[in-house]
C-alpha cells in the first residue's frame, strides 16, 4: 500500500482530469445527434412527415438540453439529471408534456452490447424515425470512463404476460435454473431480476406478491397469488416473441445433461495418500462399471470389459481430497444416458489396508460396515425434479424498485487447473475455459468476463510469476471480476500487495490479513444493513464497510429460513481483514456463527469490493455444493454478477428515441 497523501492527491488529479475531458467533451461536442431508420419493423416514413419527426426530436433534445435540473443537483441540465439519477417517469411525463398528441415514442439505453427499453409505448408505426444520442452521465451505468462504484439497481414494471424463473422454494433446481437464465440471455433478450433482502424471515419484507399461472405455456390451472422470494429473474412480456418464448419452453422442459447422482463423500479409517480404489458399480440391469482411482496423483482410468454398463457414466474429474482430511475423497459425480430409469444395486469400495467408514451420495449420509454398500441408488431418466420451473405473471408487476438485469452470458475463465471445482460446473452445465500461466502472460483474460481461483495454494505456484500477477491485477483493474475461493485468498491479497503496492492505500485487492488458516463447518450468517433497525450490519457499515452488505446484492440472492447458510470445510473456511489496509468499499455479504447460534465476528466468509473498474470477490470453504443449493448459489450468483449491469463514477452514455404517428 502507499502513502495516504500521494493516493489524495493522485486522486484528486485524476478527477480533475476527468472533469476536464468532460468538460472538452460538453464544450467541443456538447452532444453526438444521430438521426438513423428505426429499429427492424418501422418503414420509411413520406418525406414530408419524416422532416417534422425529425424537428420534434431535435427540438425535444434542444429542450432537454437546455432545461435547468432542480435545485441543489449537480448536474447541467435535464437530460443529464434525468439518466444519472435514472427519473425516467420524470423523463416520459417531459415528453409526454412536450410532444404533440399524435407523436408516440419510446426511450431505449444502449448497454454497450444491447439496447434496453426504459419507456415503451408500444411498436412504431410504419411513419417512424430514430434518434441517437451520446450523452456525459454521472454514475453511468454503462461506458463507464470513471472507476466502479456498484450495481445498477432501478424501478421496472412488467406486463402481464412476463415469465418468471422462481429462486426460491418454487423452483425445483436452483442450479439448472442459471444455465436457463444463461441460454435466454444468449438470445439477445435481457434477463432482469428482483434483487430481494436474502436475510430470511426474521428480516425479508421484499418478498414480492405476483399473480402467476403455474402452466406458462398452455395456460391451464388458472392464476393465483403466490410469494416470491430469493431474486426471481423476469423475462419482459415486451422481449418475448412467439419465437423465443417456445425457445425458453424448450430450453426449461429439455435442461441440459445434469447428473443424476453424486457421490459427495467416502470416509475411510485412515489416510489415502499413495493408494488405490478400486470401485465396482453393480447395476440392476446386470451391467457394471469399473472404476480405479490412483490417489498419488488422482489419474482416472474406467475400464472397458465386455461387460460394462453402456448407460451408466461416471464423471471423476473433479475427485480430490478433502482439504483437511485425506482420509476423505470426495466428488464422483454419475449420469444416466439411458432412456429408461436405471438403480445401482451396490457399490464396492476396496482399497488396500483401508476400511469405509462413511459415504455421503446426494447430501445422504451412509454408514459402512464392509467393503460393498448395500443400498439402491435411483437414476432417474427424463427426472422432472431436474427440469426448470417457470411461471408466468397474470398481473402486472408494478414499478419493483430493486430491478436489475444482465447484460450479456458471461465468458468463464478457471485458473489454474489444479484445484477446480469441476462439479460445480458439471451440475450447471455451463461451460468454462481452463487457462494456464501462459495465457494469462499472453494477454488471454481480456476474452473473459470472470476468472474464478480455486482452493489451491498459488504463492509457490501459479502466482510466482510476475507476470502473470500484474496482468491479472491489470485484467480487473480494467473491469474483470475475480472470485478466489478457500486456500488462494489470503495468497491472492499478499501477492497482489507484493506486485502492486504503489497503487492503492489498502493491502492487496481487498485487504484480507495474513493469518494462521481458519476453519469451521459451522453455519454461515447472510448480514447488512437494511432500511429497518439492524445493530450488527449498522456497526459493521459504520466501522469497516462502505456498502449495505447482502441486503439488495446479487451475490447473496439466496433463499433460506434468517438468512442462514450451511458451513463447509476447508483450508479457510474464514478468514479476518486487515483493518489497517482495508478496501473502504469493501461489502461484507456473510459471516460464521458461532456455536451457540451468534455470529463469529471479525470473522468472515464472504466479501466483494470494487477494484477500479474491476470487482474482487473472496468466498471462503472448500466445496459450496456439499451442503445445499442455496450455498452452492452463492458461485452461480458471482458467475452471473460479471455481466450484471454496473454502475460507474463517470461514463458516455448513449440512448435512442424513437418516434411514430400515432
């Protein structure tokens, strides 16, 4: 870290260097105007209408322009206030005032991928036109040239008509449902979500009311009121064409390959290290499947008799040891390719000199008497429980004050190799890039989105060279985000502070202190301060955070009774700050309990903090699926924030109008 003083003053230039280019801009160009075609679906309007159009919109521009904003804003006119402090009803009843009676329009903002309707009036006629303008915003919430200062959070009403994706009880797979919501924002549509107080009953008044049907598609059972809670994602009747909306049916009733089981944990007497497994699959179809698992370097080889199951995989890439125990593998994960139902009968477990003493399949705890597990294990074909549920709204959702929306499917980056949770990947579905330190060194992270470090020690490893940490620190600085897991957080920060100790005034990335490691399985406390009285996220905002904490965040839409999530192991499964050189906008999302029910705080679990343009997010445990979907969320939520719309201190921002006869 670096002097306080320089990092003021530094600061302070960087400011008015901004403001001075701003100040260019407003002087040189005050605004770019465009007048285009509208967009597919207006024709070209007659000569003589399409000039009037073209009049009103540059007078209607003229006005916004030059029309002071209220009183004690700092902005320089209407149409900057009106964007950066997002008062689009006050931007549509301008308009509306302004126009004649028989000139419709629409507003749209361009997020740098997409357009995104702000005020829609409805489909423009055949007269219409376009304009297009690139106006200088403070807090941008797209083109930002300023650094991060956080989610882009507005009010949005829906149709009736809109598709909801449940995340709470509603749903029955939270973690398939991401894979949708990614698949539906590949179609070029944006996916919003109600952002919801994740804390549980004792605190959540923002679980949302809506009046949905339970059959999207047909229609059938009727409507009924129904309590969402978790941060539902939307998909906007106005976004929704025929087309799409048998795409989004078929996507949610077809999900993609999910495994049918998972083998979370096999508990033997003694450690593991330098042995041989040797595990036999006996199928009710009389098939079987041989499994030989090395443990000196976990190389997995299936073997390949005449009598091998043709309809039972098994997916051992993601077998390791547990962080604390090698006593313990975890992490076999299987899938029926059958199109029928399939049962494995029994699985024998055999190593040389080692007894089972435990297994745990599916977050089922089994005790083991001998080296064969007597127990039917169902692999369903075709298992509905794995298939998306989604509603649709019979009502209008009215004006929900803590919307907001992605903005493209996010490009995913592991590194390195060694450590990936590839279960999580695995019960998604989603894809991702295993890169290596050469591509880092080679420029590669500027085609991803996010770079998720995995629970593996990195100083010795991966992070010793310096390259690759500066093109890292460079990557986020420049709007990357990063989520470290477990062993590579407090590794990440020192390194960080090593290479890059001149540019901030706190340690590292985030400020985690160099510790002895922490470990607890105990339950984890989703914390922050809300609109109600709330002691322990007030004290924490007022003494080491500049942000709210879970309360209305993306990273911590979960779902569970006070907002209580279930502990893991792992190298650091907690870890402290360093109160001292800490990131001051740093969120603190979750903290352990203790083991009387209280939080164990200074210790944390779960923390995000801007870094420039970049996001820096450190969840700590080893694997977030054990226990439940809802922790296991807590990964998906982070994939997803990378392309969540993001608000910034300054930005270019470009907005189009488009206007029609009515």
């Amino acid at each position: 870290m670096k002097n306080t003083n320089n990092i003021t003053n530094n600061e302070t230039a960087q400011m008015m260097t901004i403001e001075a280019f701003l100040g260019a801009l407003l002087i040189i160009t005050a605004v770019l105007f465009v007048v285009s075609q509208p967009p597919s679906g207006v024709q070209q309007a007659d000569a003589q209408s399409k000039t009037q159009l073209m009049h009103y919109g540059e007078d209607t521009i003229d006005m916004l322009k030059n029309s002071p904003p209220p009183e004690y804003t700092d902005y320089d006119n209407n149409l900057q206030y009106y964007f950066s402090e997002k008062k689009f009803d006050d931007l549509n009843e301008f308009l509306n005032g302004t126009l004649p009676d028989n000139v419709e329009y629409n507003v749209e903002l361009y997020d740098g991928g997409r357009y995104l309707s702000i005020i829609r009036n409805g489909y423009p006629s055949a007269n219409g036109i376009s304009f297009n303008e690139i106006i200088i915003t403070k807090g941008a919430p797209a083109g930002g040239v300023g650094n991060l200062t956080g989610t882009y959070i507005t009010n949005k009403s829906f149709d009736n008509g809109s598709l909801i994706i449940p995340m709470d009880e509603k749903q029955n797979n939270n973690i398939t449902a991401y894979n949708l919501i990614l698949r539906i924002s590949d179609l070029g549509i944006p996916v919003y979500q109600l952002l919801m107080d994740p804390r549980g009953n004792s605190f959540n008044k923002s679980a949302y009311h809506i009046n949905t049907s339970l059959d999207p598609w047909d229609g059938a059972g009727g409507y009924n009121l129904k309590s969402y809670a978790g941060g539902p994602y939307v998909i906007d009747v106005e976004d929704l064409t025929p087309i799409i909306e048998n795409q989004i049916r078929d996507y949610a009733e077809n999900p993609i390959k999910v495994p049918s089981c998972k083998i979370d944990k096999i508990e033997f007497n003694n450690s593991m290290t330098g042995t041989i497994i040797d595990m036999t699959f006996n199928l009710s179809d009389g098939s079987k499947k041989i499994v030989n698992i090395p443990t000196t370097n976990f190389d997995v080889t299936v073997s390949e008799g005449d009598n091998d199951s043709k309809y039972l995989e098994i997916d051992t890439s993601s077998i390791a040891f547990d962080d604390l125990n090698n006593s313990k593998i975890i992490e076999i994960v299987m899938f029926n390719s059958a199109p029928f139902n399939l049962t494995i009968d029994n699985i024998t477990i055999e190593s040389s000199s080692r007894k089972v003493l435990n297994i745990t399949i599916d977050s089922k705890d089994y005790s083991v008497s001998s080296s064969t597990f007597e127990e039917d294990i169902s692999l369903l074909h075709n298992d509905t429980a794995r298939k998306v549920t989604v509603h649709k709204s019979g009502g209008e959702i009215n004006d929900y004050p803590y919307t907001t929306w992605l903005t493209s499917s996010p490009r995913i980056a592991v590194y390195p190799k060694h450590g990936t949770m590839r279960n999580y990947f695995s019960d998604s579905g989603i894809s991702y890039t295993v890169l290596d330190s050469n591509n880092i060194v080679n420029g590669n992270l500027g085609n991803y989105d996010i770079l998720i470090v995995p629970h593996t020690e990195m100083i010795g490893d991966s992070l010793s060279d310096v390259i690759v940490v500066r093109n890292m620190i460079d990557w986020v600085s420049d709007g990357g985000v990063l989520l470290a897991e477990c062993a590579s957080i407090k590794e990440i920060d020192d390194r960080v502070e090593d290479v890059d100790q001149d540019n901030h005034t706190w340690h590292g990335f985030i400020g985690v202190e160099h510790q002895e490691n922490f470990n607890t399985n105990n339950t984890i406390q989703l914390i922050g301060r809300s609109p109600d009285e709330d002691t322990l996220g007030q004290y924490l905002a007022d003494n080491y955070t500049g942000n709210d904490g879970a309360c209305f965040h993306p990273l911590a839409q979960s779902y569970t009774e006070d907002g209580i999530l279930p502990g893991t192991d792992g190298t650091i499964s907690a870890f402290r700050l360093n109160i001292t050189g800490v990131n001051p906008k740093n969120s603190i999302m979750a903290v352990p309990q203790n083991e009387s029910g209280g939080v164990a705080f200074p210790k944390i679990t779960f923390i995000e903090a801007p870094f420039d343009k970049g996001t820096v997010i450190y969840l700590a445990g080893h694997d977030q699926s054990t226990f439940s979907q809802q922790r296991e969320r807590l990964i998906f939520n982070s994939i997803l924030y990378s392309t969540t719309a993001k608000v910034y201190s300054y930005g270019l921002l470009e907005i189009r109008i488009t206007m029609w006869y009515k």
